[in-house]
C-alpha cells in the first residue's frame, strides 16, 4: 500500500532498496530504472541520482562488473556529482571498484585516492572516506604496492573510531589484516582479521560474512597457513555462500580458494578437479584473479607431472599478469616456471 506521506518516486525507491537488500539484484534493477524514471519527472535530482546509484551496486552484486563501470563512470561524469563532494567521492568510489574488478589497478588506485581526498574535506563524510580509503586500499594490495598499501592502512584505522558503525569497522580491519597478510606482518594479519570477524554478524549480513572469510582464507593461504583455522575460514565461506546463493563468480573465487587449501595440502588430484574446469571459464574473473588461477593451476599440474600442460597454464598467467599491468607477478611467475624447469631437468630432459 503507497504511504500517503511519500511521492511515489520515493516510495519506489524504498521498494527497490528493499529488493537489494533481499538480493533479488534482477527486481531490484528493474524497480530502481523505474524510480529513477519517476523521481526525474518529479525533478528530485538527488533521488534520481540514489537510484542510478542503486542500479549500479545492483550491476556489481550479479558480477555484471563492465556495466557496473559503465554507469558509475556515467554517474561519476554527471553534473550533479560535481557539485556535491559526497556524491563525487561516492561516485569515484565506485569507478575505483570496477577498474580494479577489471584489472586496471593504477587507475583504479588514482580513482579511490582522488575520492578519499574529496570526502576528507567534510568531516560529515567519514563513512564515505572509508570506503574510499577501503578501494585504495585494496588496489594498492593487488598491485603488490605493499609499503604505500600498509601506509594508507594507518590512515583508514585512524577513521574507524566510535562513530562508525560496526559494520563499516568490521570491513575497514578487515582491509588492514589483508595487507598485513600480503606484507608478511602476519601475526598483525591475524590480529586485525579477528577485530573483523569480531564486528561482522553472519546474522546481519550473511553475503558479508561469506566474502570475509573467503578472503581471509585467501589471505591465510597466501602466507602459506594450512591450519585448523584457516580450513575453518574455508568452511564457513562455502556455508555461508550456499546459504545466500552467490554469483558464478563468488562460486569460482570460492573453489579457487579450496584448490590452493588442497594444494598446499598435497592433496593434487582433488586442487586440478577443482581448477580444470574453473581455468575454463575464467574469464569471467577479474584479470588478476583468472592469473593467480592459471598460476596455480600450472603449480599443480607440474607438481603431477604434466609438465607440457603446466608450461601452458604458467604462460597463460604470465600474460593475465600482464595484462592487469602486473609485471611483477608476471615475471614472478616466469621465474617460478625457470626454476621448475631447471629443478626437473628441463621439460623434455634436456
């Protein structure tokens, strides 16, 4: 029933919001393309510009990720969003996030460090420069940049005081542990991955909690932890993805993380079971997620062996590596495929 108090616009608008709460991302579109519509006719700028927001999260959540930019750049190019410094931090937030999905991390960290100065210059804003700083954060990671990533973790903890929520607390230590872990501090890794874990609710948002403990496993695995607690990091990402369905793309990441936790259990035959078929249809990962694939792929496959097929796949990572302008991964992975080599005799016992 239409709340009498509400222009129709809004009221759709709430609709919509609800629907993405829910995760239905498809009902949730279609209702935020026609609140949108609606608020123009009414002239509510700002509501029309919430729901262009909306559509866009809506875009990212299904994985539809070159759409996602395509409307946050829209937006982010929009005259409305230059003339407010929370909508153009919030706006810059989101292009940050679709270029590093896509694998363009230098822009992407260009992108998030511009949004974070924006929403630094009202004190209002603080939520909004936590997300900002979370995106710069997270490109500064992945493109290995790890002494200016740790430097702008110190900047976010100084943001997570009492007036945040736990939620945004939750998320913001849990981009500090993943630095921590890549940059070998990980005792430090650990120590901020519980302070999130603390603050995160699967109660609250069980999506929220699937993608942490998958990305703390992630980050376990990567500083080599096979242990009790990171299989349970495992265990509960796997339930709670199942829980709230997930796009292919959550399963992939997701089977990706059990492949590296049976490789560096030794169990290969189970790790290539899993990998075969995700290399497969990789290509609906980010650029530097389809890499780190094929690079462990390659690990498995020479590990069995299969030495030919091995060359393939490590090639193949080098050049995703590349592609996402990492060439420090990508000569890492060149020299990993050397030393195999030489280690073996050469691949044809040469």
């Amino acid at each position: 029933m239409q709340s009498p108090h509400l222009a129709p616009h809004l009221v759709a608008g709430l609709n919509a919001r609800a629907k993405w709460k829910a995760r239905d991302f498809d009902e949730a579109f279609r209702l935020a393309v026609e609140a949108a519509e609606l608020a123009h006719d009414a002239g509510d700028d700002t509501a029309w510009w919430n729901m262009r927001y909306l559509q866009a999260e809506c875009l990212r959540d299904q994985g539809n990720i070159e759409e996602y930019l395509a409307q946050a750049s829209a937006l982010n190019d929009h005259s409305l969003t230059a003339s407010s410094p929370e909508l153009g931090a919030k706006a810059g937030t989101m292009v940050a996030i679709g270029l590093q999905g896509l694998g363009r991390l230098a822009e992407a960290a260009t992108m998030a460090a511009d949004a974070a100065k924006l929403a630094a210059t009202d004190p209002e804003l603080l939520y909004v420069q936590v997300l900002a700083q979370r995106a710069l954060i997270a490109a500064l990671a992945e493109s290995r940049l790890l002494d200016d990533a740790w430097r702008e973790c110190l900047v976010l903890e100084t943001l997570i005081t009492d007036d945040v929520d736990e939620d945004t607390a939750g998320k913001g230590y849990w981009v500090i542990g993943n630095v921590a872990f890549l940059a070998d501090r990980v005792a430090d890794g650990g120590r901020y991955h519980d302070l999130a874990a603390e603050r995160l609710s699967p109660s609250k948002d069980v999506d929220l909690w699937a993608r942490f403990n998958r990305a703390s496993a992630e980050m376990r695995l990567q500083a080599k932890l096979a242990d009790a607690a990171t299989l349970r990091c495992i265990e509960r990402a796997e339930l709670a993805t199942d829980i709230v369905g997930g796009s292919e793309r959550d399963h992939l990441e997701m089977s990706l993380v059990r492949a590296h936790w049976n490789y560096l259990a030794g169990d290969m035959e189970e790790a290539l079971t899993i990998l075969e078929p995700l290399c497969a249809r990789s290509s609906i990962l980010a650029k530097q997620t389809s890499a780190e694939a094929h690079f462990l792929y390659g690990r498995t496959l020479m590990a069995t062996q299969r030495i030919d097929e091995s060359l393939v796949a490590f090639e193949e990572a080098a050049k995703l590596f590349e592609q996402a302008a990492l060439p420090e991964r990508s000569a890492a992975v060149r020299e990993h495929l050397r030393q195999s080599v030489r280690r073996r005799g050469g691949p044809h016992g040469e």
